[in-house]
C-alpha cells in the first residue's frame, strides 16, 4: 500500500512546455491481473518512441502474473521493464523493476522524452490508488549508456506546505534531473499554496529543487 499520498497526473502539460514529447502511457490494474490465475507472465508493450536525432529508440514493458496464493491475498506481481536501441542497433534492457500490487492499485509505466541536448532519456514507473500515486523516475544516458532509478516518494509534497497537488513528470535535463511540473493546486489556489512551478529530481543523490515558481491564477 502506498504510504504518502499524492494526487493522481497520467496527463503531461505538453502546451505548457512544448519541448516535451507525448508520452507513451501504458497501465494494467490488479483487475486485469486478477482474472485467470496463473502464473505465467502477460506482457504489455508501450509504443515505440523515437530520438528527435535518430539516434536511438525506446519501449517500455509490463509484465504481471499472480498465483493462487497471490488471488486469495488480492495481490499482483508487475514487473516493469525498459528498453533501448542505439543507433539501430539491438535492444537492450535498461532498466527493470519487480512491484507487489495490492487490490485497487495501477501500475503503470510512461515513455516520458529526451533531454534537449538528446543525451538523456526519461521514463517513469509508478503505481497509484485513488487519487494517490507514487513515481519511481528511471533517467538513461544513452552516451555513457548508464541508467539511474530512484523513488520520488514524499520528497516535493512535503516542500509545498503539506497541500496535496499533481506531481507532473514533464522531462528530463541535459545534466539527467527528472523535472515535475507543480500545476495549481486543485484544493485551494490562494497564495498559501503559491508553490506551484518546476522541481527538479536528482536521481543519483535524491535531491529536489524548484528551478521556477509561478503563483497567483496565471500558470
């Protein structure tokens, strides 16, 4: 179950910040997992996403399974996966991760974009219930060919006077920090709660930061 509460966004602010591309989003929920019980691995594949150079390519995967024991619990095993092609070559996995869901929870997985300058490229795991959501950013850079992956966790929420507002996982830096667009919080919008803006997200050492914020009605 998730811990820290955080208002569900699968919709990136793409006219707010047009240097990011469309996300490729794909999500199973334990309803899906919970239908035959098996447990052999269903896998669902994301759409391909493809370098503004050209220089490389990307997919995300979703696996799940249950046993009869995870049935009986109301539980799904989910494995998140991502792949990358450089320069036509091969795909490799970069990045997995294995999560126990819980009855009423989604898991999902969204091909976020690449950094301006084309040397990063970001992804974003995530499980969510209700209006609560969780993100574990993965950030990949495709010249080092080097993957991070850490949990957000309560780290911007606890920064913005504990008011619960969306937590937009927007793109990704040259220097590798996953960026979160803050919109207007949909509670309350007066200036107690003025923090909305861009945070970014430093995956190797857990950091976060406003790089800009923007208060009052105009977003």
């Amino acid at each position: 179950m998730i811990s820290s509460p955080f208002t569900i966004a699968c919709l990136l602010s793409v006219l707010a910040f047009p240097l990011v591309a469309s996300a490729k989003y794909i999500s199973i929920d334990t309803g899906e997992c919970g239908g035959d019980v098996s447990a052999t691995k269903t896998v669902v594949k994301s759409e391909m996403y493809g370098s503004r150079a050209k220089n490389f390519r990307a997919y995300g995967v979703i696996a799940y399974w249950r046993s009869e024991d995870d049935a009986k619990k109301h539980q799904c095993h989910v494995e998140y996966r991502l792949y990358i092609s450089a320069h036509g070559g091969e795909f490799s996995l970069v990045n997995s991760r294995t999560w126990q869901t819980e009855h009423g929870e989604i898991a999902g997985i969204d091909l976020i974009g690449e950094s301006p300058d084309g040397s990063k490229f970001a992804a974003d795991t995530w499980i969510a219930e209700g209006d609560s959501e969780g993100h574990w950013p993965i950030v990949y850079d495709t010249v080092k060919k080097q993957g991070w992956n850490r949990s957000l966790a309560d780290k911007i929420q606890v920064r913005i006077h504990g008011c619960d507002q969306n937590e937009d996982f927007v793109g990704v830096s040259n220097t590798g920090e996953a960026i979160f667009a803050i919109p207007p919080s949909e509670y309350d919008d007066s200036a107690k709660y003025g923090d909305k803006g861009l945070w970014h997200f430093n995956l190797q050492t857990g950091r976060v930061y406003r790089v800009r914020r923007i208060s009052g009605e105009k977003w």
